[in-house]
C-alpha cells in the first residue's frame, strides 16, 4: 500500500509539475475562502490558486485543481454563492488547474481558455484516452469549449473581466485575468508569490517572456491592485515589483555566466549566482539549483 501511494504520488509530479509542496504530504487537503474584495475571493487547497467572481447572476471561476478536488472545491463556492457558473477560465493548461475541468463543465458552464491551452489539454488527454484511462466523454469535457489568441473581455454589469494572453512566459498558453471594477489580476502561474518560479520549457515557457509578463501586469495594474499568485499569497504591487527585480537579478548573474562560457553543469552549482535572493525564495518547490538550470537553458536557447 506504502508503494502504491509513493507510484500514485510520482505520477501527480510528473503530471503536474507546478503542484505546490503540500502534495509531498498524505494530508487531507481542505479547501481554505480568501475573500479578496466585494465580489472576489481565492479558493487555496491543492494546486493552483482559484479566482471566484461572483456577479450579478452567475459566477466567474478561474482555474479548478485536480479532479479528485472538484466536491471539495463546489462545496466551497456552495458556502459562498447559489448562482451558477456561467464561465471557468483556464490559466494555462497544467493538470493543477484544469484538472477538475470534466467535472465543472456542465450545460451552464463554458469552459474558457487560449488557443494553445485546448491543443495541449487535448494532447494530454488523447493519451490517457488511448490508454483507456478515461472515457471519450470525459475526455470531450476536459477542453476548452471558447479559446482566443490575444485578449477577451467579459461584462458583467459595473464589471468588465479582462483577460489577455502572454507570450512564452510559464507556458504557450498563459493567459490573466484582470476584474477591472474589483481591481483584482489572477496572474496564473506566471507568478509564483514568494518562491522561485516554475518556468516550463518543454511547453513553450522562457525567462524572458516570464518577465515581460510581469512587466505586462506591473502597467495593467495599481498600488492598490490585489494580485492572485498562481502559487502562493495574495500579493501587492510593491511585492510584484520586486519579485521582478528578483528575476532580473538572477537573470543578469546567469547572463554574466554565460558570456563567461561556464557550462551548466558550473551554474548548477554556483551558488552565489542566486545566493541574494536564495533565503527568500528558495524554500518553495523549486529549488535553487533547479531554478538555475531553467533559467541558463531558457537564456541559453535564445
Ligand atoms: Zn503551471
């Protein structure tokens, strides 16, 4: 039984690379309400940050976990709205925020997300389709049903819900959502509140499209703005600003390496490459070294 847990326990990191450090833990995962402003909250349990608008008939979900989360998580916006949800807008494609999609996507929801998200949704379960692990039913319900290229827009009254599409930042597909009225942005994953971020290379993710994506939100948003992380706390702009000064620091020590001719290998274990910003951001799931790696192979490709 042990085994199979640690077999079950591989097979959700290497589905989901950017699942957060509680999944390394047996622990009973329980839904956890931010209230953020009027009309938005947070949903924090296992994987990514859920968004939840609540307007003037129907709910705005972003984002949705893993399946297995999927009552949990309709028990926890049960307690906060009876109004149906008209839309579930996907960040990006990982399996800890589309996971539940199937589950969400009802005759009343329409499933939202860009262009790249559907592709990559759809690869990902033609496999486990071929493999008999889900039906074709379940798959059809797991993609996207509305996707964009650039930006669409939501109105909902007083509300305007603008989400735009970033370029090659965590992944191909990254997409924010901004509730302009709310002054709220759910930043997906291409922000990782306090700790060193995942940047997915084999998806179609850079460092340097990660960091013009914050510097994307840093105009979008205010001093007052209220960021969702697509991992971690809540987050101002003052926290965002320096998070970006964080990657650009680290950025230009790896670029110096670079122009250097150090290997890999040499940045890998270099730690004073990082070692300013290692105390407060190396403790998450990405570790320095790993962060290293990703960010000499990103700046390395270009
Ligand atoms: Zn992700």
């Amino acid at each position: 039984m042990a085994f199979y847990k640690t077999k079950v326990k591989i097979l959700i990191f290497i589905l989901s690379i950017c699942i957060s450090s509680l999944s390394a833990q047996d622990k009973e995962v329980v839904i956890s309400i931010d209230k953020l402003s009027k009309d938005v909250y947070m949903l924090t349990g296992q994987g990514g940050n859920i968004g939840i608008y609540i307007g003037q008939k129907n709910v705005f979900m972003i984002d949705d976990q893993f399946d297995r989360l999927s009552d949990k998580i309709k028990a926890a916006i049960e307690s906060l709205t009876n109004k149906p949800i008209a839309f579930l807008f996907n960040t990006h494609m990982h399996g800890d925020h589309t996971g539940g999609n199937a589950n969400f996507n009802t005759d009343l929801t329409t499933l939202v997300a860009h262009d790249n998200v559907r592709k990559r949704v759809m690869a990902g379960q033609q496999k486990k389709l071929d493999n008999k692990k889900i039906t074709v039913e379940y798959y059809n319900k797991m993609l996207p049903e509305v996707t964009f290229s650039e930006d669409i827009t939501f109105y909902d009254k007083d509300e305007t819900i603008m989400a735009f599409h970033v370029h090659n930042a965590h992944t191909d597909g990254d997409a924010m959502v901004y509730f302009v009225n709310n002054d709220i942005i759910h930043m997906g994953d291409t922000y990782f509140a306090g700790r060193y971020p995942y940047i997915d290379l084999n998806s179609g993710g850079s460092l340097q499209g990660f960091i013009d994506a914050h510097k994307k939100a840093l105009m979008v948003i205010s001093e007052e703005t209220k960021i969702i992380p697509g991992h971690g706390r809540p987050s101002t702009k003052k926290e965002l600003e320096n998070y970006v000064a964080m990657l650009e620091g680290v950025k230009s020590n790896i670029v110096a390496a670079i122009e250097a001719g150090k290997s890999l290998e040499e940045v890998k274990s270099d730690k004073s490459i990082s070692a300013a910003y290692d105390s407060t951001h190396g403790n998450g799931y990405i570790k320095p070294e790993a962060m290293r790696e990703t960010f000499y192979k990103s700046l390395k490709s270009k």
